[in-house]
C-alpha cells in the first residue's frame, strides 16, 4: 500500500476522531435551534424475539475526501437526488435482540473514542429501554472497527462486565497484530484503538471466534464478508419462520453507494473485495427481499434493498409504527 494511501487513511481517521464541532455547527445559536435529541430507539417483533435499534449519535463525514472511485461532481449529483449535499452526517447504530433468557447487542458504537459530542450515547439509550450494561450476555462483532467495538470499554475497563463477545476469526486475528500496519499500509490507529477495546476482553478470556457459516447461538448464524476488513461479518436471526440479516459496514453512505455500489471508501482495508461483496450481498438481499439492518444508514438503519437495474441498488426504511401492536 502507497505511502499516499497510508496518509489518507490517517486523514480519515483525523476526521472522524476530531473532538471540535462540525464545521456547519453554529456555536452561538440558541438551544432550540440546535439538533438535539432524546436517547433513541426503534422495537419491533421477529417471531418470538424483540429487535430494538440503538442510536449511538452521528457524525459529519466529508465525503470527498473519503470517497474512492467517484468525482465530486458524481458525488455532488447522487446527494442532490436524495436532497443531500457534502458534508453528510452518518449515523452510528446498534442492535439489541432479547429473547427472554438471552441479551444480545450486535456492535458497540464509538464510546468516548470520537470524543464529546461524536457518538457514545448507547448506555443511555440502553437504559432507555430498561437494560443496564450487566443484563448484556452477548455482543457480536460486526467487524473490528472503532464506531462498533469504542462502545465495548469504559475508562479501560469492560463497560459490558457480564458479556461474551463473538468477532469473526480473521478480523481478531488481522487486528490484534500491530505488525499488520506496516505490512498493509492500514493506519496504526486501527490497531492500537483494537487492542483497547476488544483487547480488553481477549485478554479476560471473554472473546470467542467463528468462520463462515458457523451457528454461534440459537437462531443466529453467521457469514463472512471480507473486503471492509478480513473478518467482516453478516448476523442472520431466524425466529417462527421470520428473518433478518445485520450487515455491518457493506455499506456506508446510502444516497451514493446503493446507485453505484462501485463507489468505495478509505476505511476499506480491500475496497475492490469490498466493492464486489457489496454488489454480491445486494442482489442477494434485494431477490430474497430479506429485512437487513446497517449501522451507518439513517437511524434506525432497518429497511430493504431492492434492485434498480444492472449494478444499482435502492434502500426502503422499515414501515415505522408507533403503537402497541405485534
């Protein structure tokens, strides 16, 4: 990898752990005009289970410099359809499923590691739906990455003290190893953000890995996906006949990479895999027409993809429903 690449990672990397306001805040508006929210969450039924989305926060992402394989003026004119322009925020999602014995989060947000204001809301919005950080049996990794495993410590220690957590063999493998970034040219920080989190609870003895197509607990089967990174993972829970897949980072920025899913982006460690599993996981999903869950799409990143033609590829938000009702 060039040393150019190696720089634009890192650049990367800068943008999303910057502690300062994005650029399009205005520090002296009033409160009421500020974009606040309340803890966030979205439940919903799958057979006997209980799925509920998490919202972390979001963050401003500058799509410009973390684009590969597209102009700007490409860029410009895919945002415009969906009534978007450069910076976009990105949201930052987990998931919760419960099926009364079992308390299973799939990914963690960022923690503290964005800094104030940048993600790490999810205790709270956990507690929002009446689960403490000690209920948490389970944690599936959807893949080593700062934005899903920050969430997984606190202060240095295991903010999910009685949890198990599942990552993908290869991902824990490739992550753990320091030597890994200057053999691939991925930045440092990836590696020394994975030994604080997720090295934490390796060193505990509280990691267990999977491969492809292993069954990690009832009803929840796993797949692998490498390109975003070695061991990135899909989740499939199946309850009564019903289903849905977690899907981690195959996507990143909706409004672009569904209508060109060529379109990569910096954090891929192979964004050319990361493009190919891309278009091969959609027209899987949009045949199927499978429910899937993603954890930078719009909160609360639950939808459906549908196909629009050769290579391109449209996303439907889940039927939003405010009402006791199954």
């Amino acid at each position: 990898m060039t040393t150019a690449r190696t720089l634009l990672l890192s650049t990367a990397v800068a943008l999303l752990t910057a502690v300062s306001a994005p650029a399009f805040a205005v520090d002296n508006a009033p409160a009421t005009a500020r974009y606040q929210q309340v803890t966030d969450s979205y439940s919903f039924p799958l057979g006997d289970l209980r799925i509920t989305a998490l919202s972390d926060g979001t963050v401003p992402q500058d799509l410009y410099k973390l684009l590969i394989g597209t102009s700007h003026a490409h860029t410009d004119d895919l945002l415009d359809k969906e009534f978007l322009a450069n910076p976009v925020e990105a949201s930052i999602n987990a998931f919760l499923i419960q099926d009364g014995t079992r308390t299973i989060l799939v990914d963690t947000g960022s923690g503290d590691l964005f800094g104030p204001g940048n993600g790490g809301k999810l205790l709270d919005s956990l507690s929002g739906v009446g689960v403490k950080a000690g209920d948490v049996t389970d944690i599936l990794i959807t893949h080593i990455h700062t934005d899903h495993t920050g969430g997984l410590v606190r202060n240095g220690r295991p903010a999910f003290p009685n949890a198990t957590v599942h990552v993908g063999a290869p991902d824990l493998k490739f992550f753990l190893d320091p030597s890994n970034a200057q053999k691939t040219g991925y930045a440092d920080q990836y590696f020394d953000e994975a030994a604080k989190t997720i090295g934490v609870y390796e060193k505990l003895g509280k990691v267990k890995t999977f491969g492809d197509g292993d069954t990690i607990l009832p009803g929840i089967a796993t797949s692998l996906h490498p390109g975003h990174t070695p061991g990135s993972a899909f989740f499939t829970v199946t309850s009564k006949g019903r289903s849905m897949t977690f899907i981690g980072d195959v996507i990143h920025v909706a409004a672009v990479q569904f209508p060109d899913p060529n379109v990569t982006i910096v954090y891929d460690v192979k964004p050319r895999d990361a493009a190919s599993a891309r278009k091969e996981t959609f027209s899987d999903f949009a045949a199927r027409r499978e429910l899937v869950a993603a954890p930078h799409l719009p909160f609360p990143g639950i939808g459906y993809i549908r196909a629009e033609g050769p290579g391109s590829f449209s996303w439907h938000p889940v039927e939003y429903r405010n009402r006791a009702s199954q």
